[in-house]
C-alpha cells in the first residue's frame, strides 16, 4: 500500500505530467490563444461548466472577455465568427465529429452520433426522403389533430377559469384571474410535442396531451439483457406483462444534461465520473430513455400497419444494397426521432410564446396578420397552405429561435489531416473546433446593436442575406439537422393556431425566461396569462 508521503509526491508528479506538460510543449500550436487559465491545463473547467447548466452564457462572456478566438479546453478552439460557421460544418472541408458524440451513443449509433463518414452518408440517404418536403406534409393530419387536442384543453380550462376556478391540470398547476387563465405553457408545450413525434415516429400518441400529464411507457427490466430481449421479442402479450409508465420528458431532461456532461471530458474519464454523486441520475435516464424507444419500436413492430409515418418509411427504406435497416439501428434511430422532434419542438414552441408574452406589440402584428389572412377562414388549426403567406409569423419564430436557440453551444469537430484554415488562422490535424450559436446570434456587426432585444421586423429589414448566412439554429452542412423541415412546419401551425385562437401576456412584469442547458438550452418554466380571442 502507499503511504501518505507517497501519495502526496505522486499525485503533484501526475497531475504536473497529464495537465502541464502537453500545454509546456503545445504540439498543435494552441497555447497562444486566450481563455480561462485551468481551460488551458484541464478539460475540467469545460466539464464543470457543463455540468453546472449554462455553457452557452458562459462560453459567450469568455468570447467578450478575449475575443473571437478563445481556448476553452487543452484542445478546443471556440471561434465566434460568422465566416468560420462554413469552413468549420460545411460541405468539403472533411471535418469530423469529435469524441464528444460517444457520449450519447445508448442503443446503437444513429444518424446524430454516428461520427464514421462513409457511415454516415449511409444513414442520411435512408433517412433523408422520409423528411423532404413532400413527404413532411403527409404528416400534417397529424400535426392538427394534436395542436386541435391542445387547444381543447386550454379552451375547457379557460371557461372553469373564468369562474374564478383553478386546479392542477398540468406541471405548476392552473388558475383564473382577471378574466385570465394563468399556467405554466411549457409542460403543455412538452406534452403535445411528445404526442405528435410519437404518432409521426411510433404510431400512436403518448397520450400525454389527454392526460395533461408526462407519461409514457417502458420496459421494467432497464438492464441491457431486458432491454434486448423486449426488442427481439415483440410479441404483444410479452410487450404487456413487461411495461410501466415513467415520466419521458424528465428523463429526456436528465439524459441530455448528463451526456453532455459527460461527452466534454476524456473517454478515459468517463467511466469514473458516471458513477460519482450528481451524474448517477443522469446514467439512470439514458437507459430509461432507450427503454421508451425499444418499448414504443416494440408495440408498433408487433401491431404492423401501413400507416404513412416515420417508423414505417424508415422501415421501408433500404441502403445502397438493397438492405434495411437492422432492429437495433431501426430502434436507434426511431429514438433519435424521439429525441430531436420533441424536445427542439417543445423549448422552441415555449420560447416563442413567451417572447411574443413579453412584446405585445409583435404579438398584436403577428395577430393582426393573422386575422387579415386567415381570419374568414373557419378551421381552427392553420394548414400548411395558410402559413405560407405569413411573413411576419416567420419573422416571429426566426427571432425566437435567434436569441434561443436550443442547440447554442458550439458543437466539435475535429480538423482533418493537413490542416485547416479558419478566419485566417491555420489549425493543425487534431484541433478540436467548434463555432457557438448562442455568440454568433448576438453578433453587433450582424444583427445591430439591439441584439438582445425580441425583434422580428429585423428579418424584413432590407437585405436579410447576412443573418441568414449566420443563422444557425438548425447547423450548416453535411451533418445539419436532418428534420428541419418537420421542425419549421410544426412551429408555423403550432403558433399560428395558438396565436390566432389566445392572446398571451407574461404573469409577472418582471418575468425573464430561466433556462438550463443539457444538450440543450432549455426553459425552465413559462407562466403566462391566456386569454381567448373569441
């Protein structure tokens, strides 16, 4: 065994050769650029400011503390310039996804994780058709019938609040006041994400619209032998005897919080950590969410259908040999779906209420063009040929998603061999690069001087070229976010509907949108005052 004296000589030795020395001889020639001085030594400040939930806010100050250029990990530039978003995510610059996606890889690698080129050129060709613009808008019934859902919901609330009545339908629970009924939108904004992708990706709903409640099922047995045999075993009687419900958007939570924790240290680290207090939670989410999708795969697989949805054309599609998919990567896949089409959904559909809440006078143009366009029209859910002549509505959602982005933080990757140039600085093979959203939105040259401020009119201001060269809300390039269309057609019947059917004011003045950054930037509650516009 060692003794004290030991252990207090070897630990400086160790710690002086792992953090000091590669800094000391700076192979890639980084040591020259500014950032937070243990950012310079350890992966550690990255990682406790990730885990600590607000990476975006703070990578930003770091850039106006020393610039465009900022070292935030021994191996990891931070470049907050417009001009570097398509040099570093663009098309033919052979960059690659860091180690940092290992971190949220659970079933099987999918289309997001995957950081292998040829493979992922493969996924994206199966999965690329199911999300073009045609094949979008056969999802529309089932956009409507869930924001139709939703609104039902409210109306009926509305009409017990306006008897002076409250109650606990939904998280934060609800209440009438001042001819108002008051509650928390971002639960209900989860709810009827949760419901739409799991009739667009599974088949059917998760019900949690009609229940006013986070709910879904999953597997019991959340080892990796249940998880397996409940995804090979899809007889429906197995199905039944083996589920239970949980709550999905919660777990959702916790599983992007701690794989983004996670994915900013070393590999070699990883395994420790998960284990130390404050992450086992988060390792518990990740198979909880993997049980929903391999329970939701489940059901649908053991019911066919030919239903026109998600899981249907992923599983008619076929790769470059004439193959499907494998079961796992099916599952993978279908989990991906479930990730990114409700949570981007929900923080998204929250953000913008709120800040149409919060600037009643955008509010009041966006519904004066809603009136004037669809108001002698008597469907109470827009269509998609509506929402095409609403400029403002689009101006709306852009502005929203400018100053919240849910995905803010500069994500990584790594210069390929031979370098790359960026900005005009050269970076050797290896350097980790990553260009951050939630900076490059607030950039003065850009967006002018009033940056913080909720203004769609930008958008319609002369030559809009610029800003939409530097938006980033959904990434650039080969790796861009593959459901952008899906994405952009549920915001616009989403606020549409709801803003031509309520209108909205914040509870209290001095209200400011909290937010917690997993993976994501995510609100941490909405609490506005609905009123319908009958």
């Amino acid at each position: 065994m060692f003794d004290l004296y030991t252990v207090a000589v070897t630990v400086p030795i160790v710690v002086f050769l792992v953090h000091f020395v590669p800094w000391l001889f700076d192979s890639r020639g980084v040591r020259s650029y500014p950032g937070p001085f243990f950012a310079k030594f350890s992966d550690l400040w990255l990682g406790y400011v990730s885990k600590m939930g607000h990476r975006s806010e703070v990578v930003h100050e770091v850039h106006k503390r020393y610039g465009p250029i900022v070292r935030i990990a021994p191996n990891h530039i931070s470049i907050a310039d417009p001009e570097a978003l398509g040099t570093v995510y663009g098309h033919g610059t052979g960059t690659l996804k860091s180690d940092f996606y290992d971190a949220f890889v659970s079933i099987h690698r999918g289309v997001f994780n995957t950081r292998d080129r040829a493979e992922h050129t493969r996924k994206r060709k199966i999965i690329a058709h199911v999300f073009s613009q045609k094949s979008v808008l056969e999802f529309e019934p089932s956009l409507k019938l869930y924001v139709t859902q939703l609104i039902g919901k409210w109306d009926h609330l509305y009409d017990q609040a306006c008897k002076g009545l409250s109650g606990n339908d939904g998280q934060g629970g609800w209440e009438g006041k001042n001819g108002r009924l008051y509650l928390d939108a971002l639960p209900w904004a989860n709810y009827l994400a949760f419901d739409i992708i799991g009739d667009l990706a599974y088949g059917e709903p998760f019900g949690m619209v009609e229940a006013s409640r986070d709910i879904a099922l999953a597997p019991k047995n959340y080892s990796a032998a249940g998880q397996k045999a409940v995804m090979e075993s899809y007889g429906k009687d197995k199905i039944d005897s083996e589920i239970h419900y949980i709550p999905a958007v919660e777990i959702l939570n916790g599983r992007g919080e701690f794989s983004m924790s996670m994915g900013v240290l070393p590999p070699y680290w990883r395994p420790i950590v998960k284990h130390l207090p404050g992450y086992r939670f988060g390792g518990t989410c990740v198979k909880n969410l993997a049980g929903i999708a391999i329970m939701a795969v489940a059901k649908r697989l053991a019911n066919p259908t030919d239903r026109a949805d998600l899981l249907n054309k992923l599983q008619s599609a076929r790769d470059s040999d004439g193959k499907p998919m494998p079961k796992t990567e099916l599952t993978a896949e279908a989990q991906t779906l479930l990730i990114a089409g409700s949570d981007t959904t929900s923080n998204s559909t929250c953000a913008i209420i709120y800040y149409l809440a919060a600037n009643q006078q955008a509010q009041e143009k966006l519904q004066k063009e809603l009136d004037e366009q669809l108001g002698t029209e008597d469907e109470l859910v827009a269509t998609s040929e509506q929402i095409k002549r609403l400029p403002y509505l689009d101006a709306c959602i852009n502005e929203a998603l400018r100053i919240h982005s849910t995905s803010a933080k500069g994500l990584p990757r790594i210069v390929p061999k031979g370098g790359l140039t960026v900005v005009g600085q050269f970076f050797p093979e290896g350097t980790i690069l990553s260009v951050p959203t939630y900076t490059i939105h607030r950039d003065v040259n850009v967006w002018g001087e009033d940056v913080e401020v909720f203004r769609p009119e930008r958008w319609l201001e002369g030559d809009a070229t610029v800003m939409h060269k530097t938006f980033n809300a959904f990434s650039v390039g080969p790796r861009a976010c593959v459901g952008r269309n899906l994405a952009i057609l549920e915001l616009q019947i989403i606020i549409a509907s709801l803003l031509r059917r309520y209108h909205y004011v914040l509870e209290r003045a001095d209200q400011t949108l909290e937010t917690r950054e997993g993976f994501l930037r995510k609100p941490l509650e909405c609490r506005v005052g609905i009123m319908r516009r009958d």
